[in-house]
C-alpha cells in the first residue's frame, strides 16, 4: 500500500478512481456541462435521502448545516430540544445557543440511545418547541438513534415542531427515508459515508421547513436554505463551490446507485457484525450495550483496561489509522470506522494486524 488506509470514523478512506476523478483539469463553475453537472449531483441527493424534495450541497462542513438549521428553522424568539447522547449531540446544542436561541437538551449517558417513550414523557411535560434535533448516528460513541420511531412522537406531541437530523455518518450507510419518516431537514458531510474527502456537505429540506424558513429574517446568504437548494438545484450554486469534489461526487452517487442503497447499508451491518465479533473475541466489548443501537458505520469499542495505545501502534505499523477515543472515552475506548468503500476483507485485514 502506498499510504496508511483508514479505518476512522471520518474521514474515511478515498477509493483510487475517486481521486482520479478529482485530478482533472478545472473547468468553471458557470460553464454549461459544470452546470449540468451540479443539476445532475442535485437530482442524484434527491435519491440519496428518499425524497421528492429538494437537495443541494454547499463547500463548507457539516458544522456550518447545523448552524444554519438553526438560523433558518428556530426564530429568535423560538425554542429548540437537542437529544444528546454524544459530543455532536453536545456541539448542535452549542451552537444553537451561540445563536441567540433558548434551547433545552434531553440527555442520556453516552453509550445509550434515547428511547420513543422518553422523548414522548419530555413532550408530555412541554412540547412548545420550534425544532427537534436529533443525531441519527453519534459519532463519538457508536449509538445509532432510532430515528423513524422518534420522529413518528415528534409529530404526535409536537406536531408544530420541525424534525431536525444530523446524518453526518448515516447517510449511505445506514436507512434513512427522508418522506417516508417525516423528516424536515437533514445533512451530512462527505468524508465519512460517502467515502469522499472533506469540504462537501450535503443536505435536504421539506416543504414546510422551506416554509418556516421563508418567515425568519437575517438567515444569512451562502446557506438560506430556501434561496440555496432552488438555485444550487437549478444548477447556479450561490457561490464559487469546490469543483473537483463536486466531480467526485457525482461520480460516488453514481458508484452508490449501481450497488443499490439497501446493498450498501448491508454491507456497512455485515462490517459491524465482523468488528464486534473480533472485539468480543479479543476480551474487549461494545460501548453499546443494546445491540439494535449500535451503529453500522464506526464502532466503538470498550477496551476494558487494554492498551490502546498499543492498539493504534500495531495499526500503524501495518498500515492502518483507528481512532483512540474521543473526549472523555479517549484511551478508554476505541473507535473504527467501517464505512464508505470498506468491504468485509479490507476490514479483516485490519483486524488480524490488531491481533
């Protein structure tokens, strides 16, 4: 190999074809086949995340989509609830607050997934918010939330209340039907499912979250979402965007397309099944405790005293990155991420060099 391959929870490895394609010769963004080529990316997202709705990419992280959820979709004076059950459940709510918005966090332990009822209790008690956000699949500690079940009390409860998602590492790698579960705004970033490299960040917004959006002044330029998805859409992004990734990506959806959606997401199960088994055999044991919470894109593993450390340096040495924890997990536990182009024997190969 003529570099180390990785095997962490963003960003992920970049399949060599990729990179080709992204080696081209620049052309402008507003010339006509790059136009084509923007309406044809915008058309495929639509695909991506199961929706009849609009769907655009912007050249920023997926950070800057979580700020702009809240500058588009929370007034000032609005409310909104976080289910935290993570660092990135953590950031969103920090950032809405940096926003000028009151917010109210629903926590549980990192490792555990928010159930329906709880969520259902807490709008019992107080169900006057403007937004509900929700990390599809928390990055920093493997929990898969269950998304369809969530949203379905959201509109029971709080029906006035849009549904938020954070799909950073779920999309392309695990369901995610934006029509079908109710879902009013969603993003992802292109370095981790999608198997890219950063600096893309893909999203979609219902109707009435357009709706919302049009009533809610100095939401900025570059991502006011009613203004962004039409044009960019329509093929005139609202500002000179990375090209050559946006190349790559079509390329990608187009990569997506041919292995079919629900392939994939079975293939990214297939790669957690393998990782666990080969955790539990080694003395180590899933950070999750419940098996249907834990993600099929990165794992995060208990090292029960182990060295992991260790773990990373037999990694390196055969050429390999896994991640040491993050935050209060680091050292604690360990994270691999098996997502975007990794298959079951690039991953086997990975686990018999970590012994």
């Amino acid at each position: 190999m003529d570099h180390p391959i990785l095997f962490l929870p963003g960003p992920t490895e970049v399949d060599a074809s990729l990179r080709a394609v992204m080696a081209r010769a620049l052309v402008g963004h507003r010339e006509a086949e790059f136009v084509a080529v923007v309406q044809d990316v915008c058309a495929r997202l639509r695909e991506l995340f199961v929706t009849r709705q609009p769907a655009a990419f912007e050249t920023c992280p997926a950070t800057a989509l979580m700020e702009a959820g809240i500058r588009n979709l929370v007034p000032r004076t609005g409310r909104s609830l976080h289910l935290v059950a993570g660092a990135f459940g953590e950031r969103w709510q920090a950032i809405a607050r940096a926003c000028g918005r009151s917010t109210q966090a629903l926590v549980v332990p990192f490792g555990r997934a928010h159930t329906p009822e709880a969520l259902r209790t807490a709008l019992a008690a107080d169900a006057g918010f403007d937004a509900v956000c929700i990390t599809h699949n928390e990055t920093s500690t493997g929990v898969l939330e269950p998304l369809r079940d969530l949203a379905a009390v959201v509109h029971a409860a709080a029906p006035q209340a849009l549904v938020l998602v954070d799909a950073v590492t779920s999309l392309a790698g695990a369901e995610l039907r934006i029509d079908d579960w109710g879902i009013d705004f969603a993003f992802a970033g292109t370095q981790k499912c999608l198997a890219l490299p950063p600096g893309l960040c893909v999203y979609t917004a219902s109707e009435r979250a357009r709706q919302r959006a049009a009533t809610i002044d100095e939401r900025g330029f570059l991502l006011d979402l009613p203004l962004a998805l039409a044009e960019t859409s329509a093929g005139r992004t609202l500002a000179t965007p990375c090209v050559p990734l946006v190349w790559a990506l079509q390329a990608q959806l187009l990569r997506i397309a041919a292995e079919g959606l629900e392939r994939r997401h079975a293939r990214h199960a297939a790669m957690r099944e393998a990782t666990l088994a080969w955790a539990v055999s080694r003395g180590f044991a899933p950070f999750v405790a419940e098996p249907e919470a834990r993600s099929p894109s990165v794992s995060c593993i208990d090292a029960r005293g182990g060295d992991v450390a260790d773990l990373a340096r037999r990694a390196a040495t055969a050429g390999f990155r896994i991640d040491q924890g993050y935050g209060p997990l680091k050292g604690k536990a360990f994270r691999i991420g098996h997502m975007g182009d990794h298959d079951l024997p690039g991953l086997r190969d990975l686990l018999t060099a970590l012994g």
